[in-house]
C-alpha cells in the first residue's frame, strides 16, 4: 500500500513532527487527511474552561476565530487559518469557537462587529478584531503579514536590515561624483561593504540574544513595539485588552480584563 510522509513543525526543538498516511490512495481522502492533521495545532473553545485555557496560555499572541455558519467544528475552521497556525505554532496561539452543541443558541456578538465571521487578536496589550482596519483581509498571505508584524524572528528582522542597507546604497548612484563607471562602483562596493559589517554585527547580536538574563529586556521592547504597531493615524494606543464579549450559551466569556 503506498504511503505519503508528512513533515511539520513542532512547539519544540526536538525535530519536525512526521505524520505517516496510509489509506487509500484518492485525492478526496488524502486532503482530508491533511486538513485533519493540519487543525490539530488548532485548539479547540468549548466552554469558559477551555477558553481560560487559552487565554492564559504562554504565547503572547493569541487568534481567536468563529463563525456562524454550520453547527460542525471541521466546517469552522478555513485551511488557511490551520495553516497559519502550523507555521507559527510555538509563537501564536489559535483557537477556534466550537459551536457544535446548541449552535442555534450560541453566536459570538462584538459591539464594533455584526458579522458572520470574527477573527480576535488578543495580546497583553492590546485586543484587535481583526478585519475592522482598511488591508485588513481574510486571506493567507494578509494574515500572515499581520502576524509576522506582531511576532518578528531574528530572520525577518535580519531580512529588513538587510534591504535597508542595500536600499540605501542605491542613493550613491546620485550622490557620488563621477561618469556612471565609477558611481556604479562605488554603490557596489558601498553594498559589499555594509552587508559585511552587517554580517559581522549580526552573529553576535543573535548570540547575545539567547542571554536568559536578558529575556526580560526583549520582552518589554516586544510589548513596546506591539504598542507601537496598534498605533492609529491619530496617535492613539489601543488599551490592552479590550472589552470585546462572547456569547456562549446562556453564560458570557470576556475576552479582555
């Protein structure tokens, strides 16, 4: 019997996860299989049990999506939402509501949304609804960039530095003297020179990084720049956590304190 091997990450550094498949071999049972194995990085909220769970989780950002349309959990949750959740598990936490007992009597109601379909974002800063700001769009790659913005690695920041650097070079084209042979030199060898020092610079910043005496310090920067990336036009800082509230049933479960 054939057989298709699937690797994902997992929430620690023991190595990928490796899920083994096989059944049969048709495309309908083979990406239900996926889907399947994709929404266990998902977690579940059934009760206000489960959601204090999650609430009180250890990752810092946490999505929360429901919906009401269908009464089955496999129908509440979007491939791309599980997928998300597959790429940044250990980082982000993602939770579905499940509304497959009493679903007629159970609906999640916000004051600033009437949709259908909510997606919260909830940090110790700040609780966002997401979809409520213009870009805001319920697809992959968007959502994926809105959390990239909330949780950099040291290779995304390491990326941006990157094409700063070599950015900024460009504007040596217009600042050096010279015919054109000597200004393209010069942006080269500008280029060269800046992402050497970068290199050079940034090995040790990562190693510093790994400091457990210095967590504290990255962790309050990352709550300052989560701060700053819930800025409005105007200036202003959304207060941590909102006051956003989910109906479950009869009883009520606040989704920021």
């Amino acid at each position: 019997m054939p057989a298709m091997i699937l690797a994902m990450p997992s929430s620690d550094d023991r190595g990928p996860k490796i899920e083994v498949y096989q059944g049969a071999a048709s495309e309908r049972n083979i990406i239900h299989w996926m889907y399947a194995k994709l929404e266990e990085s998902v977690a579940k909220i059934t009760n206000e049990v489960s959601y204090e769970e999650w609430s009180t989780g250890p990752h810092p950002v946490k999505v929360l999506h429901h919906t009401d349309t269908g009464c089955k959990i496999k129908h509440l949750i979007p491939a791309f939402f599980s997928a998300l959740a597959v790429q940044f598990i250990g980082k982000v936490s993602f939770a579905v509501m499940d509304t497959s007992q009493s679903c007629k009597h159970r609906s999640l109601r916000t004051p600033a949304d009437k949709a259908k379909s909510v997606m919260l974002i909830k940090t110790p800063e700040f609780t966002h609804i997401y979809g409520s700001r213009k870009g805001e769009q319920f697809q992959h790659h968007a959502l994926k960039l809105f959390m990239t913005t909330l949780t950099p690695t040291s290779n995304d920041l390491f990326i941006l530095a990157l094409m700063f650097i070599n950015y900024s070079c460009i504007f040596e084209i217009f600042l050096s003297n010279g015919n054109m042979a000597r200004r393209i030199f010069r942006t080269l060898w500008f280029m060269a020179k800046g992402n050497f020092l970068l290199c050079s610079v940034w090995l040790p910043l990562v190693s510093v990084s790994q400091i457990a005496q210095l967590k504290p310090l990255f962790t309050s920067f990352m709550s300052y720049y989560r701060r700053v990336m819930n800025t409005d036009k105007s200036g202003n800082i959304s207060p941590g956590g909102g006051q956003q509230a989910m109906n479950l049933g009869g009883g009520q479960m606040q989704m920021g304190r």
